[in-house]
C-alpha cells in the first residue's frame, strides 16, 4: 500500500472521552470513528488490524476441523420462544419489527438459529460430530458501552456450535477447542489465562473463560506463577496458611481496648500484628437468621463464597447493631465466644490455623488476647479471598492476581438447546436423541483492544507481530523530489512485497518527524528509511518498534533482518 492512496488519518490531540489507553490510541491512531454509543466505523487502517486478527482466528479455526458457515443477523422471534430467551435475555436484545407487523431481534449470539439449522439438517449419529462456526458482527444492547470497541453494542465475534451424539464426545471436542484457543491467544502475541468459569463442580469444568492479562481489566483473576492454576478471584479457592503465635504471655485474657474497634486499630493498640487476629462478621439471611463469619484480620470475607456456604440466594446484608446487641454482642467488640448459642459460627481454614488470636469480647471496650479456638463450636470453611502470595490451590507455586479481558469463552451447553427445540438424532439404536451441544465464542473486534492494553508505549501502539496493519514501513524521505531516491524507495517496497513481506510505502511527502510519529504511533514492527544521505553510502536506515538504536544496514542485510 502507497500510503499516499491510503485514508490514515492520525489526530494528535489526546482524546477527552477515552479512558484507557486503547480506546486513546485506536482514535488516534485513526482506526476507529465513533457513529453512536457502541457504535464504531473501521477506518481502512483500523480493518486491516481487524481483518489480521479475524484470519488467525480463521485459520485456527479450520484446522481443529471446524467449518465456516454464515447465518442471519436479524432472527425471528418464533425461535426465541422455543428456548424461552425472547424474555428471559432481557434488555441487551435489540427487538425489531418488519413491515408485516413480524418481530425480530438482532443476534446477541447464535444458539437459536443455529440449533434449527442442526435439527433440519442433522437425521443421524453418522453425521456427528459437527462443528460449525462463523465471524459475524452481533449486537448487545450494553447498559453501559464503553472503553470504544471493547465493550460496544455492534461488535465483531467469531461463534462456533459443535454438535454430538453424546457427552464424551462433548468433551473430547470442548477439549479440542480449548487447545485451538491457546494456539489463537498465543499466535496473536498475547498474555492470557484460561480461567474455570465453574466453581469447581466435580467431573471437570463445563466452562472457561480466557482472559487477555491487562490492568484495564474488567474482572479480577488469580492464577499460579507456575501451573496453569487459574481462577475468577471470586472463586478462587483460599488454602489455609499456617501463623505461628507471636502473642505475647501464655492465658487467655480479656484485655481493655477502650475505643478501639477496627482490626487495624486493635492490633496498634495491643501490639501485634493483625494476621494474629480474628475479625468477626455478623451477617443476616433473608429469612432472619444470622450468621457469624470469622477470617484473619489480614484477610477478607468473600461474599461470594459466604453466600454459597450459608445457601443465601439473595445480596447477603450485615446484621444492625441493635441486632448484634440483642445477642448479648456489642458492635466493633464482637468475637465467636459465647456466640455459639446465638448463631452458627463459621470459621476460615486460615483462621481455624491459629492457635492464639486476639478477638472481640463481645462488651464494650473488651478484646480477647490469647485466646484459643477450644469449647467453641464452629464449622471450618473456606470463606475468604485469595491473596497474591498465597499457595497455589493445586500445590504447584503461590497466586498472582491481575485484571483480565475476556476474549473468550469456550462452554460446553448439554442438551438444554437441542431438548427445548427438538433437534434430534437417532442413534446406533434408532432411539432419537437430542444433541449435545457446545458453544464457543472469541470476542474478535474486542481483541484488537486486548492486544493494545497489552502494548503500547507513549509513542502509541506496538502491535504484536501477527497484528499490524503492515509488517515493514518503508519511508521515504525525499525534500527534494530526487527521482533517483524515490526509485530506490519504490524499488525496495517491491522487492519486500514480491518476498511476501506486508509492507507500506510512505510516500505521502511529510517531514521525517512527522511521518516517523505516525509510524511509531500506529505501531508498524519495522521502519526502513530511504533517504538521499542512505544511498550515498549504499546503507537503509532501519530502525525496530521493539527498541533500540536505528541501524544503517545494506541491503542484503536489511533483507535478512526483514525476514528472519
Ligand atoms: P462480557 O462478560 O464481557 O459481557 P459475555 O460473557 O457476555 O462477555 P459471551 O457471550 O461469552 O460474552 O461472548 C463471547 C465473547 O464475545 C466474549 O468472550 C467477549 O470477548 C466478546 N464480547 C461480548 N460482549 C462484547 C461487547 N459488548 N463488545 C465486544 N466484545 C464482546
Ligand atoms: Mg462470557
């Protein structure tokens, strides 16, 4: 491409509405323009990035044995009452009605359609398995659409819908994808982590997410530094850690904590420190009931894992204070001694580790040191979240927390689809069955986002080999309009396309300045400069995205690096 036949289209000034830095620079870049809330045009350079990634995910795809199809974006209504999601998918569907009165909506996702279309063509088990896919934009309508294409309304998804006569060959196949997602992330040059999306449920995951590491994250995910250990932090599971006692004296004792409430305050005040404490939480039901949580005073309830113990369906919510005294407890003294009549008493595993802590003593102005969990009944459970530095809950290293970007989601459906719209086969026995079905998606457009979150410097973006727009930048500079220098230019942007090398030539006329700021900001890998002073001395000027010094190289050495 002669970039002076190209739109591109780099705007200087920093973006006001853009939060992160993706959203920044894919503006900048001149690779997006916004239409409407969630709504973006491509530019040429922007869909050539889109088109990269889409063709890796493409051939990737083909070769675990998927094949490609296209259905329609807009979907009668009629298919969406079969699967009961017309209503039930809420407000991100887009419904639309024709001329004849007919209702639609616009495809969210494919399940519908693409299970007619398994029961009108599937007969029997001997067609099985199958697994088609396509790359199709969706729309969503997102509450809150933000941060550009990565969480747009209108965006580009690749979704694949495998098809089998039983939940073995599910398996086999949800594992077969699986694999062809590490290759995708891993050819695209990006950090990830494939994290279990199912809280641990015995015979193996049903469902995993894959997220591109980025601290623009939306979720929070733990994972071990030296396994594939990874988990939603909400679901991570806490081991319990070992604290030997640094308390001073042997007894129990109540001790006077006049004013002093908080951990922290607590622990400053005795002297300890406030892993050696343990923190009582008062909760309530939505029946009533309450409840006592206790962790180490360093660690945190998960509200999550505390909602799963104690079975609550609801937001669980923490007891009044008036409540708290009407069980004989005071607010900001409360401990589990004595408490044991009044409520259940649930116990951290780390917290149950320790042998001498300090805790409230349920009256005013009184804590606990010393004490020991003897004479008190209490269950011991995993109620808190994970910490960076704890083991790993395989055995294998200690947990780093990050921020993800789900790119992907890979999940395996049963027979909820195939049983809800009949799509049935008969098999080895005759017997019709309905088809297990496995579903997996790839957040396409959004993984351009990833893939800056990931890289990029203050210069802009430095995409990732198999990413960029074009491989090699070829620039010219030529004030004086050298017919001899804008030959060798051309010369050499020919010679790397005839060796299948993807590049662009800058002939657009700009200073050097300018033209290698556009360069570096939309994150070309490798810039080749032709210049008047070059060809005096026979050498490129080549200068790489990744850092270091420009170089003056000949051309067969330039060719080597090129191509190496
Ligand atoms: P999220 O939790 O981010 O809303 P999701 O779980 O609803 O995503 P899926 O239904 O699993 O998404 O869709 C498959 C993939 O499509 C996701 O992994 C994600 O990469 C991408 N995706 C989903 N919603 C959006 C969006 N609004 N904009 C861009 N990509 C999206
Ligand atoms: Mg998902």
């Amino acid at each position: 491409m002669r970039l002076s036949r190209f739109h591109l289209a780099t705007v200087k000034e920093v973006p006001a509405d853009a939060e992160i830095a993706s959203h920044r620079l894919m503006l900048r870049a001149g690779m997006l323009r916004k239409l409407g809330a969630g709504l973006y045009s491509w530019t040429p350079l922007g869909l050539r990035v889109l088109r990269k990634v889409e063709n890796a995910v493409r051939e990737e795809m083909d070769a675990a044995g998927a094949i490609e199809m296209l259905m329609p974006s807009i979907q009668p209504r009629e298919l969406w009452e079969e699967t009961g999601r017309w209503e039930k998918f809420g407000g991100q569907l887009l419904k639309l009605v024709d001329r004849k009165g007919a209702e639609y909506c616009y495809g969210p996702t494919h399940e519908e359609v693409v299970t007619d279309f398994a029961r009108n063509e599937l007969r029997s088990y001997k067609q099985l398995p199958l697994n088609v896919y396509q790359i199709q934009t969706k729309f969503r309508d997102e509450i809150r659409p933000r941060f550009g294409i990565m969480r747009a309304r209108e965006f580009l998804m690749k979704d694949a819908y495998s098809f089998h006569v039983d939940a073995a060959d599910l398996d086999r196949e949800y594992g077969n994808m699986y694999r062809a997602y590490e290759r995708i992330f891993t050819r695209l040059g990006l950090r990830f982590r494939a994290v279990s999306a199912d809280s641990g449920a015995i015979g193996g995951s049903k469902s995993h997410e894959f997220h591109v590491l980025a601290d623009s994250g939306e979720d929070t995910i733990a994972f071990s530094n030296a396994s594939d250990y990874a988990a939603n932090v909400e679901l991570a599971e806490a081991v319990a850690l070992d604290a030997p006692s640094t308390l001073p004296g042997t007894e129990s004792e109540l001790v006077d904590t006049p004013t002093q409430k908080t951990i922290v305050q607590v622990a400053d005040f005795l002297g300890v420190e406030p892993s050696q404490c343990v923190k009582t939480l008062v909760v309530k039901s939505g029946a009533g009931h309450l409840f006592a949580l206790c962790v180490r005073g360093d660690h945190e309830v998960n509200v999550v894992k505390a909602a799963k113990i104690l079975g609550f369906a609801g937001d669980m919510v923490f007891a009044s204070d008036d409540e708290i005294r009407a069980e004989g407890s005071e607010p900001g003294f409360v401990g589990p001694f004595h408490l044991e009549n009044s409520m259940p008493i649930k116990v951290d595993r780390s917290a149950s580790k320790l042998q001498r802590f300090v805790c409230g003593g349920n009256m005013p102005g009184k804590h606990w040191s010393g004490a020991t969990w003897e004479g008190v009944p209490h269950e011991v459970v995993d109620l808190r979240s994970v910490v960076e530095g704890d083991a790993s809950p395989d055995g294998r290293g200690t947990l780093e927390i990050a921020r993800g970007i789900e790119v992907g989601h890979v999940f395996q459906l049963g027979d909820k689809y195939a049983e809800a719209m009949g799509a049935t086969v008969l098999d080895e026995q005759g017997k019709a069955r309905a088809m297990q079905m496995g579903c997996y998606g790839i957040g396409v457009s959004r993984i351009v986002a990833a893939a800056i979150e990931q890289n990029h410097d203050e210069s802009g973006i430095r995409w990732p080999e198999g990413m960029a727009p074009w491989q090699v930048a070829v620039c010219l500079i030529n004030p004086k309009n050298d017919a001899e220098v804008a030959a060798a230019a051309t010369a050499l942007y020919e010679e790397l396309l005839g060796r299948g090398i993807d590049a662009c030539l800058d002939d657009r006329g700009l200073r050097a300045g300018q033209m290698f700021a556009d360069i570096e900001l939309i994150g070309i890998p490798h810039r080749v400069v032709v210049s008047e002073r070059g060809l005096g001395t026979g050498t490129f000027e080549y200068k790489s995205r990744a850092g270091g010094e420009a170089e003056a190289l000949d051309r067969e050495a330039l060719l080597v690096r090129l191509t190496a």
